[in-house]
C-alpha cells in the first residue's frame, strides 16, 4: 500500500471522544461551592440550543503562544473548546475590554458563556453545571473566577467586568500561568484519559508508565501493558494486546493483533497480526 493511502486511515478529528467521561476518582466529586440541589441528574440538552460558547485567547508570558501548546496530544484551546462541544462556538483574542469585546459578537443565542483558552482543566460536565445554575437562578450575569455567563439581552447594559462579583469558582478553572501548573494539568489530564479508557473496558498495567493522547480510541478487551505511548489519532481494535516498549502514532492496530516492543507510525496493523520485538512500521500495511 502506497504511504498516501495510509495517510487516509487516520485523517484529522477523526476521533471523537465523549471527554464528558474523562475524570477521574477524585475528580468526580463536586465542587463544595456548586449547590447540591444540582448534584443530580439534569437535562442539559437546552444549552447546545440557547448557548454561545465563547473561547478567549489568553497568553502568558511564561511560554510562547500558549493557546497552541500541547497537552496530552490537544492544544490547550482545544481542550477548552472541547468543553462546549455540541454549542455554536467563537474564538476571540484576549484585551482589556473583553465585555466589549463579547458586546460585539453578532448572535441570536439567549446567553453568552466565555471561557479562558489557559484553563483547559475546564470539561463538559463543569460547563454544563454552570449554564444550568445560572439558568436555574434566573441570572442575568455570572461572574467566574475565569470568565463569566451573562444573558445577551442584559450584555448591551453598560456594564464592567468589575460591576460582578465573583460567584462561583470550580478547581477545573485552574489557569495555566506557571511552568509548574502546566505539569500539573498535563499529569491531571493523563490520569482522566486513563480513567476513561478503564471505565470502557480496557486493561492498562503500570498506568504510570502508560501514556495515551487525548485522541485515541481504544475498543473494550484491549490489554496494555507497562512503558507505552500512544498518539495522535491512533485506534486500537478490540482485543488488542499492546505489549511492553512500544511507540503508536497516529495508526490503526485492528482487532486481536499483537504488538511488542516496536515503533508504529501512519501505519495499519491488520487483525490477528503479530508484530515482533524491535519492528519500525512507517507508511504501511502490515
């Protein structure tokens, strides 16, 4: 097979991820300031109708051009665009009068929420429980410790930022604004992938040694085991068996093969193959 029919079977965005899943044990406790009248089942299918989700570019000084930094395989702003997945979303830069800035945005949806592109901690089900205690409240403005939700009717007001008190806080609006807070993240958004992919079924040894990016999909049965990385948009079919001291990216091992110890890339592994120790398979068909 020619390397650019290869280049078809993994194509970008490819994967799609239910990342409302990836939290971990700890993680799936509620924030103490959320009320508990919310820690229940509630349909959230109205935000993706009456919602703009609005992502801000936000730069420190601490590294270049955050917003596109990777963790765990997505940029930053990826992973907080992701939050609102299924809502219409813009991309603005950052600036000292960012409520003009939103003021601005031309849209027919009843609440605009902004989001910062250095919280990337920030995940569906936060952003879902926000929307819904600012409804539930009957809020016309709702001030985050990083960003706000605010009615569009009430944004043409001449109001500041500086008018809103601070109302809620959550610990997945953490910011990005050190070297140290980076590694933190990256470590915290490893372990949400892991726990995701164990929810479905798959057995991971030696997590800590295990590696996956936030776009690969992994079927239920597979085993991994201790000292892999796995990236980019990489599939991995049911009953895989990914033995110790491999490197995948961005290619597909199919169902019931066996891979040990060798470096994968833009490649297709066919069902029941066996790959031996040592093997680099770039561009191909195996």
């Amino acid at each position: 097979m020619e390397r650019e029919d290869i280049d078809l079977l993994v194509s970008e965005n490819q994967i799609k991820i239910d990342f409302d899943s990836l939290t971990s044990a700890n993680e799936e406790e509620e924030s103490a300031i959320i009320p508990s009248a919310l820690i229940k089942a509630v349909n959230y299918d109205w935000i993706k109708d009456e919602v703009l989700f609005v992502v801000v570019k936000a730069y420190h000084s601490f590294v270049k051009d955050l917003p596109n930094v990777e963790l765990c395989g997505k940029r930053l702003l990826d992973w907080v665009l992701n939050a609102g997945s299924g809502c219409e979303t813009r991309i603005i830069e950052d600036c000292e009068d960012i409520i003009g800035r939103v003021r601005n945005i031309t849209t027919n949806k009843n609440i605009i929420a902004v989001f910062y592109s250095d919280t990337p901690l920030l995940d569906k089900g936060t952003f879902n429980k926000f929307c819904e205690y600012f409804s539930s409240h009957n809020m016309n403005f709702l001030r985050l410790s990083r960003g706000f939700i605010v009615k569009s009717e009430f944004l043409k007001n001449n109001f500041t930022l500086a008018q809103g008190a601070s109302e809620l806080d959550d610990k997945n609006l953490l910011v990005a604004d050190s070297a140290k807070v980076l590694n933190l993240m990256s470590n915290s958004l490893y372990n949400r992938i892991l726990n995701y992919h164990i929810k479905n079924g798959v057995i991971i040894y030696g997590q800590n040694t295990v590696f996956i990016d936030g776009d690969v999909e992994i079927e239920g049965g597979v085993i991994i085991y201790p000292n892999n990385v796995i990236k980019g948009q990489s599939i991995i079919g049911e009953n895989a068996v990914i033995e110790s001291g491999n490197v995948i990216k961005n290619s597909i091992i199919s169902n019931d093969a066996v891979v040990r110890g060798s470096y994968i890339e833009n490649s297709k592994i066919s069902a029941g193959a066996s790959i031996e120790p040592f093997s680099k398979i770039i561009g191909q068909e195996f």
